[in-house]
C-alpha cells in the first residue's frame, strides 16, 4: 500500500504544482473548495498546506492550519466578490448541481478573478482506469462522482454557463482535466 500511497501523493502533489503556477502572482484572496483530503494518505488542507495560504471549505469539519469555513459549493457561504482566486480540485464532479456551483463560484469570485477547476477527463482510459481504481485499490471515493464528462463536455458546459472563459487547459497525466477559467465581465 505504501507504494499506492506514493503514486497518489505524487499525482496530487505534480497538480498541486501546476495550479501554484496558474495562481502565482494573483490576489493571495484564495477560497480552496473541497479541502478535504485527497486520499487517506494525505492530510486535510493538502492543497492549502503546499501553497502555504488561503481559506478552506468543506462540506465536511476540518481542522487545518488555515481559516475554514463549513460550507456546500452550491450555495458557498460568503460575500459576493469575496475572493481573487477560488481552486476548486477534483471536487465539481461529486455536485448534485454543477451549474448552480459554477455561479456561486462566479458570485464568491471578484471581477479580475480567477478558478482553477480540476476534474476527471471521463474518456475511455478513465473509464476503464476508475473502474479498476475504484475495485482494487481506491475505495475512498468508490460511486461518488455524480457528474463526468470528458474534456469536450467539460468545455461545452462551461461555455453554456457563460460566467467564465476557459484560459487555460491541460490533460493531466491522462485522467484529469486542469482549467483555468476567467470570470466573464458582463457589461
């Protein structure tokens, strides 16, 4: 197990460092939704604790070295224009409502705002891979993804909502997508 345990830790920290690089020099205003942990390997607060700032939300209580906040990303509890950054990773999938998170995401974020939303690129590899995952060695998140949708669909929905502009997108290591979207200026 301690070499699943490695792989994991390896695949969330290499995210980990790609979205520090999405976020470097924006607002250190940062909402980390879903700061759970990642795996039973990892501590709560894994994402906050590499970057080494920010806020956490979770629908579940946490006790992480940062202020947190218990709350639901479908009605997040904060001010509108409370944050220069929200990372939302790996967790819009596991929503009963990802367009009702997607506006709170836009209400919570300030104008020159930025998202970073990490999920599972549900193609064919992925779904072979999960089944596999979720029966052999990653039960901790076994039937909990409501919502998959492969890179185009990802893309699509986002577009539809219309709040945000994807910036930036990358396939991750074959099974997750990495975005970072742009909070639209409405006129």
């Amino acid at each position: 197990m301690k070499l699943i345990n490695k792989f994991r830790e390896k695949h969330h920290y290499g995210r980990y460092k790609i979205v520090k690089g999405l976020i470097e020099g924006k607002n250190k205003e940062l909402l980390d939704i879903g700061c759970g942990p990642p795996s039973d390997s990892m501590l709560p607060g894994s994402f906050l604790r590499y970057i080494g700032y920010g806020t956490g939300m979770d629908i579940v209580d946490r006790e992480i070295p940062f202020p947190f906040i218990l709350g639901n990303m479908e009605k997040i509890p904060f001010k509108d224009k409370s944050f220069g950054v929200i990372s939302c990773l790996e967790v819009i999938e596991h929503v009963h409502d990802p367009e009702k998170a997607l506006n709170e995401l836009s209400r919570v974020l300030k104008d020159d705002g930025i998202a970073i939303v990490t999920t599972p690129n549900n193609h064919l590899f992925f779904k072979v891979f999960w089944f596999l995952w979720e029966r052999i060695i990653g039960g901790q998140w076994a039937h909990t993804h409501i919502y998959s949708f492969n890179r185009k669909g990802w893309l699509n929905f986002i577009n539809k909502n219309g709040n945000f502009k994807v910036t930036y997108l990358k396939n991750y290591w074959g099974v997750n997508i990495i975005m970072r979207l742009e909070k639209v200026k409405m006129p």
